[in-house]
C-alpha cells in the first residue's frame, strides 16, 4: 500500500518524497483513513509546515479522539507544531518592526551633510510668540547654516543631539 511505503519514506527521513506519497493516496481514496491523517500530520512537521501539520493533527484528533492509537503522539507533534508556529510568527513580527530603521539607515560618506531637519534649511527656527507673532530664532542646531553634519543628524535622529554641546561638528 502507497500510505505504507509513504510512512517507510517518513521514517527514513525522506519527508519531501513521503509527502508525495501521502498526496498521492489522497488524491486516491474518498475517505481519508485517519491514521493517513496523523502520518500527514507528523511528516508536515518534519518538513516545517507546521501550520499543515496542525490542521492534519486536529484532524487525525477529531476523526479518533482519545482512542486512537497515535493519539499520544499527535498530542505531542501538535503542542510542537503549535509553539513552533508562534515562534515563526514572533520572529516575522520582530523582523517586520525592523524594516522602517532600515530605512532610517544613512551613509555618511555618501551624504557628509543634509537639510538640518529642524529650521528645514532656513537657518532660523520659528516660534509662535504669545500674541500669535513669529518670533525668529537663530537655529543653534546648524549654527544657521542650514544644514547638519551627518554625524549630528545620526545623534538627532536618536535625539542625542545637543546643539550646545556638540554645534562644534
Ligand atoms: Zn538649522
């Protein structure tokens, strides 16, 4: 039978090949056995298809309950599959919450200076004086030049800037 030499594969640890052969006898029985279910399960898992795996597991859960003679075993590749699972997702999360500082990434050899970012180039910063006025103000971040060294704008960024301090640069 296919499903046996399929399991033989999967326990040799030829789970692409063993996966072939699982397809294969689905695509040929019209009721699925549900031990073909559990092996579907565990081999899933094996190939790091764990969301597979666990729909298979559950499967194989409510097709036999408790009686099943894999049910052990199901139980554990399903509790593995799940906490695999969430630490795939964990770990997609954290890399996706990396991308946006990627971008933030500059080359100071590339880009010596850029638009001091607070007076927007203008070399004086404007605040809103009590009556509604402009008040102009000489911008200390660039020393009103209008524009920042790229080691400064790298501190700004990480608001480490101190323009008393380091307007020297
Ligand atoms: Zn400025």
């Amino acid at each position: 039978m296919k499903m046996d030499e399929g399991v033989e594969l999967m326990n040799q640890g030829n789970f692409e090949k063993a996966e072939e052969l699982f397809r294969e006898v689905l695509l040929n029985v019209e009721v699925v056995p549900a031990d073909l279910c559990f092996y579907f399960g565990k081999n899933s898992f094996h190939l790091d298809k764990f969301s597979q795996s666990i729909d298979w597991l559950n499967k194989y859960i409510e097709l036999k309950g408790t009686s099943g003679r894999f049910f052990d075993a199901a139980v554990e590749y399903l509790k593995l599959a799940e906490e695999e699972q969430q630490f795939q997702s964990t770990a997609s999360q954290i890399q996706n919450n990396k991308e946006p500082r990627k971008r933030e990434f500059i080359n100071c050899e590339q880009t010596p200076f850029v638009v001091c970012p607070v007076c927007s180039g203008q070399g004086v910063s404007i605040e809103r004086g009590s009556l509604g006025t402009s008040i102009y103000k000489a911008c200390q971040y660039c020393k009103e030049t209008g524009r920042m060294s790229c080691e400064n704008y790298k501190l700004f960024l990480v608001g480490k800037f101190d323009p008393v301090l380091k307007n020297d640069h």
